[in-house]
C-alpha cells in the first residue's frame, strides 16, 4: 500500500511541481535569512524605509505587466497558440516600453512626494529590469503551459539567490538601500537566459498587431485584479510611509518581510502550480473539482502549521538572529505572518474562477475587498504601525475565507448545472 501511495505521489504532477518551487523557495529562503540577517545589522530604519520606497514604485508599475497575456497562452487552444505566441511577443515589447518610461517619469513626484531627493537614480535604474523582460516571457509562458515548472523553480533560485549574494556584498561595502536596489537589476538577464535556453520557441514574423484585441479582451480584468492586488499589497507601506514617517516604514517593512517572506514564498510556489494544474481538467467538472479540493487540503497541510510555528517563536528568533534594535517589529511581525493563513484559499479560489473563464467575478471581488481593506487601513494608521498590522490581519481572516466560501459554491453548482444541461 505505502509503494502504490508513493508511485501515486510520483505520478502527480502538481505535487510535484510544488515540490521543486518549494524546495526552490526553501533554497532561497535561507539565502535571505543570511540576507536578512545582515541587512538588519548593516542598514539603517531609514535605509530600510528609502528601500521600501523604491520597491514599492517598482511593484505598482510592474503591475501593468501582469495583463493576462501569460495566462492566455497557458490556457489557448493549440490551433490558436503560435498566432497568440507572435501577437504576445510584440505586445510585450510595446507594454514593457511604455512601463520603463512611465516608471523614469514617476520617479520625479515620488521624491517630491517623499522630499528625497535619493529616490529617483534608484527608481529610474529599477525600471531597467522592463527592458529585459520582452526577451524570454514568451518562452516562459509556454514552459508554464508544458507544466515544466521545474524550469521555473531552476529560474527563481538561480535568479534569487545571486541577488542575495550581491546584496550581502553591497550591504557590506555601505552602499545604502542600493544594496537591496541594484541587485535585482544586475540578475534579469539570468531569467532571460534560462528562459531563452529551455524553449525553442522563436518570433519568426515581423511586428504586427493581428491578436492583440483577443489577448487584451481576456486580460483586462486579470489587469485589474493584479493593479487590485499589488495596491493592497502596498498601501500599507504607502499610508504608513506618508502619514508615519520613513523611519516607522522602515520598522513596518523590516517586519513584514521577516514575518511574511517565509509564507509568502510557500504561497506563490502553490499559486504557480495551481493555475496549469486547474486548467488541464476544466473540461471535466468532476476532476477539476478533485483537483481544487485536493489543492486546498494540501495549503491547509503546508500553510498553517508553518505559520503557526513562525509566529509563536518570534519573540525568541527576532532579538537572536536580527539583533535587539528590531524587537519593536515583533507585535507587528507576529500580526502580519498570522495574516497569511487564508491567503492561499482565496488565492487558489481565484485562480478555479480564471481557470473557467470567470475572470470578470475574480475582478469584482477584488473591487469590494481592496476598498474594505483601504478603509481597515486608514483606521488602523490613527493607532501608529500596531494599527496598520491589527486592519491587514482583521481584514484578511474575516473577508477572504468568506470570498473562498462563495467562490467554491458559485463554480461547481454552475458547472454541475451545466453537466445536467448536456
């Protein structure tokens, strides 16, 4: 029995898969603690909080890089792929473009905004990273829809782990926030690269916009769900950077990376893996529903005893391994990594109402609750950065199983009342 359950866990393939992005994560986990660990030493709450300005310019603008095109070339029939494949590789070159511009151009208010001048060299050589993108996104969309997420897992720890490593020798050498900035510059062409290398795909017509209004119809809300979702992201950073200071950012944002990073890094290995794994059995509503259902007892199995773990032992692994002057961050630390435990649901009920063509709900849903979440924030803020952390965690445990709740329900009955229609 135990050598049938073991050829039955070798032959999944979403388990699999989330076994090399976890182990991929697990890797790059323990280069950031080192990371981590010597940030907090070398760099100052300041540091931290021009650091978190910066990245956080990069992540809202990025944002309209997640339009959809990858996820319509995971799910395209394969009549229609190579038209697609020719129309994305195209459009991608104009959006990333436009983004390198846009961000160059927004570094200028922000460090009106902000009154630092420091901010906009940084801002400006982060948006390099667009101009490299176009390259091999192509190629990385189609290893996704092959299910060789191996690649992805190679990808990330290669990528992740020399920008560590460069971060550890740039803290050391005093270079500032540039030791968390200029890294994740000088890696985008390792994920061009390995991309480039493990497709064979190639533009073989010259540019043309023939496609881009079927990518651009399917994409739109997947847009507006991911600007939702990168606002919620960071608002907190943003409201508490404007109304607090730099230096609580600095404090907030040293505790949400040390108390979040870990589940979020487990988080996004199972979102990669889930969305292929979805849409290989949305044809057949009784796999898919197997498949979901199976998804979400394997979060429960990976997420909450981690979690768990992680914020009961706070108070002893922050002063030992980040030193005495961040033992302020532990109440807010302890909050934000409690925070983590509905996300994956939901996020995985996102993904069931994607995978059959319901992107439009998904968007809906998260209209309502980023405006939930932008009214727990602004309360929270009039108690200092605590307040923030008390909203983010209050927000997400009571709004988000209830979003997962009625996702669930809505797909399977309208899949099971279109089987009995058949």
């Amino acid at each position: 029995m135990s050598l049938s359950f073991l050829e039955k866990l070798r032959g999944n393939k979403f388990i699999s898969n989330i076994s090399w992005l976890s182990g991929s994560e697990f890797v790059i986990r323990i280069f950031r603690l080192v990371t981590t660990v010597v940030l907090a030493r070398w760099l100052s709450p300041y540091d931290y909080g021009l650091a978190a300005v910066v990245l956080t310019t990069y992540e809202f603008i990025r944002v309209f890089s997640k339009n959809g095109i990858g996820q319509k070339l995971v799910q395209a029939p394969e009549e229609e792929l190579e038209e697609l494949c020719t129309a994305a590789y195209w459009l991608n070159w104009v959006i990333f473009a436009a983004i390198f511009a846009i961000q160059c151009l927004a570094a200028f208010p922000i460090a009106w905004v902000y009154k630092d001048s420091q901010l906009i060299l940084p801002i400006c050589a982060m948006a390099l990273v667009y101009l490299m993108i176009p390259i091999g996104s192509v190629q990385s969309d189609l290893i996704q829809r092959e299910n060789r997420l191996e690649i992805l897992a190679i990808t990330n720890t290669l990528q992740i782990c020399t920008d560590n490593v460069l971060t550890l020798i740039f803290a050391i050498s005093h270079m500032g926030m540039w030791a968390i900035v200029l890294p994740k510059v000088l890696v985008g062409p390792i994920w061009v690269a390995i991309n480039y290398m493990n497709h064979p795909w190639r533009p073989t017509k010259g540019f043309t916009t023939k496609s881009w209004g079927k990518i651009f119809k399917f994409g739109r809300n997947i847009l507006g769900v991911e600007l939702l979702k990168t606002l919620r992201n960071n608002l907190d950073y943003l409201i508490i950077g404007k109304f607090l200071g730099i230096k609580e950012l600095g404090l907030y944002y040293f505790a949400f990376n040390a108390g979040l990073g870990i589940s979020l890094s487990v988080i996004y290995s199972i979102n990669a893996a889930i969305f292929p794994h979805l849409c290989a059995a949305r044809s057949e509503v009784f796999k898919l529903k197997a498949r979901y259902f199976s998804s979400l007892k394997t979060i429960t199995l990976m997420i909450v005893p981690l979690v768990m773990l992680q914020s009961s032992l706070a108070h002893f692994y922050v002063p030992l391994v980040f030193g005495h002057k961040w033992i302020p961050a532990i109440p807010i630390l302890v909050l934000i990594c409690l925070s983590a435990i509905p996300r994956p649901f939901a996020d995985a009920a996102s993904e069931l109402l994607v995978a059959v063509d319901k992107p439009e709900l998904d968007l809906r849903w998260n209209i309502i609750f980023t405006t939930v979440f932008t009214g727990g924030l602004l309360i929270g803020v009039q108690y200092q950065a605590i307040g923030v952390a008390v909203s983010v965690l209050l927000t997400h445990l009571i709004f988000l199983p209830l979003f997962t709740v009625w996702a669930t329900r809505y797909v399977f009955a309208r899949l099971y009342k279109e089987e009995m229609q058949k």
